[in-house]
C-alpha cells in the first residue's frame, strides 16, 4: 500500500483511477488470461522463429558433415551469423509475380503456406508451468484431433501455389503434394488411436500427463511413482519396476511402437520431406510449387516447411516422447526454475527429432512416386487398421 | 464475449456462402467454400462443441474440398466464367429462397420449443466420450447401418467408374 501510495504522488486523481482500473482489469481473471496468452505467444513464436533459422543453418551444417564438406562457416564464428545473411538477402531480393499467375491467390498462397504450421503449435504444451502460468497456449479437449485437423488444413497454401503460378512445374507439384498429403493423412490419424484408446482422452496435456505417471510411449513400462527415495532404496525401486510392469504394459508396447513408427514415417510425408519430397523434387520439377515465387514469398514457403517440421517433432514429442517431461525432473509447481527446465526439454527432445529428421533426408534416396502411393494405400493404411484391432484386443483381453 | 464471436462468425460464414453462389470462378467459389466451413467450425466453437468443429474441419474442409479443388484444377473448368446471369432466374431464385425463409420463420415461431432456452446439453470438456457413447451404445444399429451404406456406395462408385474406363 505505501508503494501505490508513493507513485500515486506523480499522477492526477483522474490518472491515478484510470490507472488503478487498468491494474484491476489486468489482474481480473479474463484480463490475466488474456495477457498471459498474448505473453506465451509472442515467447513462443520468438523461440519457434528462432528455432527454424538454425534449424536452417543445421541443415546445411549437417549435411556437409555427412557429405564430408564443410558447409557455410563464414559469416560469423562456425558460420552461426549466415540465418541472419539469408534472412537479408530474402528481404532485399524483387518481390516478383509472373504476368501470367492469377495475382490474388498467388500472393495468397504464401500467406497460406505459413499460418497452419503456426496453428499447430497453439495446443502443444511446451512446458509445465511458469509461475503457475500452465505453459500451453490452449488447452483444447481435442488437441490431438485439432493437429490433424489444422495439418490437414496445409494443403491449400500448396495446392493453391501450384495453381496459381500458371506454370506446369508448379502445377504438378502442388497436384502430387495434395495426392500426398491425403494419402498420408490417413495413417497419420489412424496410427495415433491406440494412444487415445490407451489414455482415454484426446487432450494433449492428459496425454503428457499420463506418460508422466506410466512411462513414455515408445517404452510404456516405467517404474510406478518412481522418485530420487526410491533410486536410494533398491528394493523400493524393485516394486516400483513390477508395479509398472504388468503383462498388459508389455504387450501394449508392441501395437504403440508400430504407431511410433507408421506416424514418425508418415509426418516425413506429411511435411514433405525426402525421402518423400515428390512435390519439389528438384532434378524433376526444379522447385516444385514455389518454383515461381521469390523473396518473401519464397522465405514465407521455406519458413512454413521448416515451421512444419518443428510443429511435427513437437507433436511426435508430446505424443511419443513425454512432453515436457523426464524422469525424476519435478514439475514447474516446484519453482520457476524447473518450470524452465521443463521448456528446455521439451525443446531439447524436439532438437533430438529434428536432427534425425536432417539426418534422413541426407541418407535415404527419393522414393519413386509409385512406391510412395503404394506404400501409403497399400501397406500403412492396412498396418494402422490392423494396429487398432491389436491394441483393442490387447486393451480389452489381457489383465492389467 | 462468445456472443459477440457466434455472430461474427455466424455472418462471415453467410458472407462467404453468397461468395460460394455470386463469384464467377470455380476456384474462388472452391475457397469461399472452405472459408464458409472453417466459420462453421468457429460457430460450433462458439457453441463450446469442440469435436464437432474439429471434425468440420478435419472432414469437411481438411479432406472432401481438397479433393474438390484437386478436381477443379485438373478439369479447368472455364464455361462457368462466360455464362451470363438471366434475370428471369434470378427473380425467380429470389422469390423461392425468400418464400423458404418465410415459411421456416412461421414453422419455428409456431412451435412450443423456439421460445424456450436451449438447456445446456454437456459439459464441454466431454463432448467426445458423450459422442462416443451415444453413437456406440444408445445408437448402435443405426450407426453400423450408416456404415454399411457408405461401403456399399464406395463399392458402387468403384463399379461404375471401371465400367466408364471399359
């Protein structure tokens, strides 16, 4: 009280209540909602921003380690400062539309190409807590369901640049992008079912949740109430192990792993990456659907790809890898400081996956696009359906 | 606050579906389309069903207009563009959806329920599991029917595109 009533000194009556309404209304629980979401989403989009110039700047490094180059490593110390160089140089290229494109949705397209991926990460809880603050932005009971949803939105911003462009490379990129993305949003979706029928709820916060308690999903037979007492005590330990490993625990593993697998195969397709980067296949289409666009609407494509792809080791994290969390590490509800822990894991899992992500791209050769569709339709749709049969029979028939 | 959202939502869904009916490209009516669908899925969000606006999204706009605008694109349909509106047609489009909303109006002045307050059906947070169990246990028949429908249609329109391609 003796603070306010100092600065109240400096302000006219007027001012002071205008002031102390403001305060009041920010402190009232929609303003704080409000504010702490505008907050979480400028940190978000700062770190994700951040995340996709280096992710860059990896990929370039990366793929010289692995081709025995040395990749950019001028601009700066180890090249750190060339995202920046190419951020410019986009900026300050002609911003050039071709005579023949239809103007609109050209310009458009770009735009489209981006806002999805960002949607995306919306639901992801990236954190814990923060000062009691829950580290997700939205909270939706269907989060599970609103990232396919939205990926399946992205197809537009794609399909529209090829069409748009007037030109045929373009054209048939965008026709084998939106072929793809179909195609693979099918086992996309299916091969995440096993999960919901094993937690029982599409949130993407329970899922997180659960995995804390029962292990992570790619290895679902963590210890029960594991904590730093029971590493001190091997007995103690030893029935923790037995607790979370029941025959059911054991088996389950089998159909989530396959759905570890037909999703981490699938999201490769998903966001057009090689080996299933058809819809740009440079040696074919030169550039594929944004073959026509140049400066900003070019960086604003290569932004959305790579958005994408950080969107899609987020999900893969927070479905498969535990979210936020690792073992022994306590929650946000411990202090500010484990709050922040758990974001640098989070982001810490999301570089793991990302880098395997490059790793691939420059170790696996480009399918041909018959083998793509096959694969699809052939053998992930049939092996996704038949996972959900396993994991209902497993769910249902053998005891916990 | 969710009023204010449900109306602008509920009137640039009705914008974008006279864009669907006015504009002269297929592509544009295709996008308006879309856009009208995803407002749709904001309305229901508005309305606190969740599920049902993913699943707007996710089927309606996510899969079903993709293959619409894939379709639109490979058969570049231009005659659309060049025919010219009569106004005979048009007087008559008028007379009919006015005379419809007229009689929809009168039809749910008149009954006892329009006045009353719509209870509130669910908690949002589980709208799934409730969707779930209506349609698996209280409805169960008449959702494998539906099902059984929609194979046997999938099998026709296989049958009758073979047999164009013979």
């Amino acid at each position: 009280m003796d603070v306010s009533n100092f600065i109240s000194q400096f302000f006219s009556p007027a001012a002071w209540s205008l002031i102390k309404s403001l305060g009041e209304c920010f402190m009232s629980p929609t303003g704080f909602l409000i504010w702490t979401t505008l907050l979480k989403s400028a940190l978000l989009l700062v770190i994700i921003l951040g995340l996709v110039s280096y992710t860059v700047y990896a990929e370039r490094r990366v793929s010289a380690l692995i081709q025995d180059r040395l990749g950019p490593n001028r601009v700066g110390w180890q090249g750190l400062l060339q995202p920046v160089a190419d951020a410019a140089k986009l900026l300050l290229k002609e911003n050039f539309t071709p005579k023949s494109a239809n103007y609109f949705y050209f310009r458009l397209a770009s735009k489209l190409a981006m806002v999805p991926p960002v949607l995306v990460l919306g639901v992801l809880p990236f954190g814990s807590s923060l000062f009691g603050v829950p580290m997700t932005i939205a909270s939706v009971n269907v989060g599970a369901l609103y990232v396919l949803a939205i990926s399946s939105i992205s197809v537009y911003g794609i399909v529209l640049a090829g069409w748009s462009s007037n030109s045929k490379y373009p054209f048939l990129g965008g026709i084998r992008s939106s072929s793809q993305m179909i195609s693979y949003e099918l086992s996309l979706a299916l091969s995440l079912i096993p999960i919901f029928m094993l937690v029982g709820s599409l949130n993407l916060n329970q899922i997180v949740q659960y995995q804390i308690v029962h292990g992570w999903m790619i290895a679902p037979f963590w210890p029960q109430g594991m904590s730093l007492d029971t590493l001190l005590h091997p007995l103690a330990l030893l029935e923790a192990f037995r607790a979370g490993c029941s025959l059911q625990r054991v088996l389950i593993w089998i159909p989530l792993f396959i759905s570890f697998i037909l999703f981490f195969i699938s999201m490769f397709a998903e966001t057009n990456r090689l080996p299933f980067d058809l819809p740009e296949a440079e040696q074919e289409l030169i550039g594929g659907y944004h073959t026509e666009y140049s400066s900003m609407g070019f960086a604003l494509f290569f932004l959305g790809e790579y958005t994408a792809m950080i969107a899609g080791a987020g999900v893969i994290t927070t479905l498969f890898l535990g979210g936020w969390s690792l073992p022994l590490v306590p929650d946000g509800s411990h202090g500010w400081f484990w709050g922040l822990v758990n974001i640098a894991v989070f982001f810490a899992k999301v570089i793991v996956i990302l880098f395997v992500f490059i790793w691939v791209r420059w170790t696996i050769p480009r399918f041909r696009y018959d083998q793509l569709m096959k694969l699809g339709w052939y053998f992930f749709f049939e092996l996704a359906v038949a996972n959900i049969f396993l994991a209902a029979l497993i769910l249902t028939y053998v005891k916990r | 606050m969710q009023l204010t959202l449900f109306w602008i939502f509920s009137s640039l869904m009705i914008a974008f579906g006279l864009g669907v009916v006015t504009l002269r490209s297929p592509i544009s009516c295709a996008m308006c389309l879309v856009s009208s669908f995803i407002c749709l899925a904001a309305v229901f969000v508005t309305l606190d069903a969740f599920f049902i606006a993913i699943v707007q999204v996710l089927v309606a706009a996510g899969a079903v207009m993709v293959l619409f605008l894939f379709i639109i694109m490979l058969l570049n349909l231009q005659a659309e563009e060049c025919r010219r509106v009569k106004l005979g047609v048009m007087l008559g489009g008028t007379v009919v959806v006015l005379s419809f909303v007229v009689l929809l109006s009168q039809a749910l002045e008149s009954s006892p329920q329009f006045s009353k307050p719509i209870p509130v059906l669910m908690a949002p947070s589980q709208d799934v599991s409730m969707i779930g169990m209506t349609l698996f246990h209280s409805f169960n028949l008449p959702f494998q029917i539906v099902g059984v429908l929609l194979l046997v249609a999938t099998v026709g329109v296989v049958l009758l595109s073979r047999r164009t391609l013979r």
